[in-house]
C-alpha cells in the first residue's frame, strides 16, 4: 500500500482538519460552559477544575486557536506541512493531558490525532528535511 496516496493523504487531511475545527469551536464553548458553572454531563470534577484552570490563565484559548487555524490550513489546503508542525506538540500535549486525566475515550482519541499527525509528518517529510540538516 503506497501511504502517500494522493486520495488517502486528502480524506485524511479534510476529515482532520474538519475535527480539529469541531473541536476548537466545541471546546471554546464548552470550557466557556464550565467556567461559567453550567453543569457539565458526564465530566469529572478533576477535569472540570483543569479545564477552569487552563481557561483562566489563556493557554486553552491559545490551544482552541491553533487547534482552529490548523484545521482550516489542513481543509483549505494551505500551507498543510506547516498545520501539521504546529498541531505536533499539541498532539503529544493531548496525549499526556488525558493519560494523566484518565479518561479512556480521551486517550483513545487523542493517539488517533497523534498517529494521523505522526502520518502527516511522514508525508510531508521532503518539506521538513532542510529543518534537520546542518
């Protein structure tokens, strides 16, 4: 199976870059809920608490935005190795956020981004090599 599929390599990048918008307006809403008290179903205490935490001292904002920006560079088609370098240390960020959380579904979820940005970094490796070179 030839993994630079012209095809594979486009569905994947509009359904990533579809999610990762999703998740930045739901989440910019959703922490926007808890902060202001709205009862949360079916999410921990602990996470609630990280979450206000996060949202009080603006690094979930900066998260929400990049998380929004780099879909819309991965829909559009723009600059797409480059929305794949600033989704990578999120990618990792989510990871440890919902091992240390706990949460199954989470964990589940947040491996699926890492691998399809792990994907995308093979990809688009031919961009990145100059980066690593002397």
């Amino acid at each position: 199976m030839d993994l630079r599929n012209k095809h594979l390599l486009i569905t994947l990048r509009l359904v990533f870059g579809a999610f990762m918008i999703f998740a930045a307006i739901a989440g910019f809403m959703g922490a926007k809920a808890m902060v202001s008290g709205s009862p949360m179903e079916g999410v921990s205490e602990e996470n609630v608490q990280a979450t206000i935490t996060l949202w009080n001292t603006g690094i979930l904002h900066l998260v929400k935005l990049v998380e929004l920006v780099s879909g819309l560079m991965f829909v559009f088609n723009f600059l797409p190795a480059l929305g794949a370098i600033f989704m990578a240390p999120l990618s990792i960020g989510f990871v440890v956020y919902n091992v240390l959380m706990g949460t199954t579904s989470g964990v589940v979820i947040s491996v699926i981004i890492a691998l399809i940005n792990m994907y995308f970094g093979y990809v688009y490796w031919d961009k990145y090599k100059a980066l690593f070179k002397k």
